[in-house]
C-alpha cells in the first residue's frame, strides 16, 4: 500500500512568544516531524548556527531566492526579511514525513492560501505583560525594538481566528503535549487517509 503523504504543521505566534524553545522541545521528543529551518536577513543572536536555527541570507541573496520563486513564504518584519525555502517542504511531505514550520503570522498566513489543507496552530503568550518580560528577558533588543514588537503582537493576536488550533505556551511541556495532540489527531482524519484505505479494497 501507497504510503500517504506527509502533514504541512504551521506552528506561529508573535515575536518572544516561545516558538523556537516549543518546536526545540517537540525536536527532543523524539517524533518524526521534521524541522524546517527558515530563511531570514537578520543576525545570528548568541549561539545561533547557519543551516541549523536558520540560514542567514544577505538582503541580495534573500531578493534573488524571492524572484527565483524559491520560498513557500517570505515576509520583512521589523526591517528584516523571513521566508521558508521551497524544495526541502515538498521533497519531504512527498516522503511522507510531517513537516513543521516555525514562522512569523505574516507568513502563516501566506502558507495558507498555498496550502489550505495545512495543520495552523497560533502560539499564544498567557498575557501581554508575560510577553514582554520574555522579550526583555533576551537582553537582544533596545527599548524602542521591544515597543515596536509589542505593537506588532496586538495585531497578530487578533488574526487568531485565522487558525485552526491555539495553544498557550504557559509552560514548554504543557505546550509540546498539546502539540503532539493536535498532530496525532490529525494524522487520523479521513481525508487524509481515504484514498490510502481505498487502496486495500482494490486490491482485495
């Protein structure tokens, strides 16, 4: 039997929310998912590595891959570019491994009308007070970067209705299980495995 395809899983939230600490987390879990390493302008923080937290593009890199049509999404937030580079996302789902996206909702959204059939989640702060303190509590940013991402924050929380799933990340652990849920539930659904099943029939 035909093994099905893969699962597109957007995983999204605003800025400082804990995107990158979750998907680490569900990484360690030892699960199938497969990570898929963004694209962005901006600099490597403290720690970071090229090909593993993201692959650090210049600005004339990050343009030609956006002309050459080579990005499933792409955004510029806060003066920097963002995008999910296309070859590595197809060539995976097609091997039918669940791929997650951790990206900015600018981007999410753009996913979304790509690929509808996609798993969205929202990652919610537990207030905006807590995200701010966890933005501060990196020590990367200036007062007036802080303020702006926080501006940009009200914003992305009010297209949670674009979304099928929102989960509070109160605490890393209690965020990866709900996580886990979501994909397990998910890889049940009918129509993603009718046209597998069907095959059983025809053969019989």
């Amino acid at each position: 039997m035909k093994k099905k395809k893969g699962m597109l899983i957007v995983l999204s939230g605003p800025a400082g929310v804990g995107k990158g600490t979750v998907c680490k987390a569900l990484r360690n879990e030892g699960t199938d998912i497969q990570y898929s390493v963004s694209a962005t302008t901006r600099a490597p923080r403290e720690g970071e590595v090229d090909g593993v937290n993201y692959f650090f593009k210049s600005k004339e890199e990050f343009e030609k891959m956006i002309e050459g049509d080579r990005l499933l999404e792409w955004a510029k937030y806060v003066n920097n570019y963002y995008g999910t580079p296309l070859d590595y996302v197809e060539e995976t789902i097609e091997k039918g491994y669940d791929v997650i996206l951790e990206i900015e909702v600018q981007g999410a959204l753009q996913v979304k009308r790509r690929y509808p059939s996609g798993v969205f989640i929202f990652l919610a702060p537990p207030s905006l007070k807590e995200l701010r303190q966890r933005i501060e509590g990196r020590g990367t940013e200036t007062k007036e970067l802080i303020d702006n991402r926080m501006n940009v924050a009200k914003d992305e929380i009010e297209l949670m209705d674009q979304y099928d799933y929102i989960v509070e990340n109160d605490q890393v652990e209690h965020a990866v299980e709900r996580i886990k849920s979501i994909v397990t539930a998910e890889n049940c659904r009918k129509d993603r495995l009718i046209e597998q099943y069907k095959q059983i029939v025809e053969v019989e």
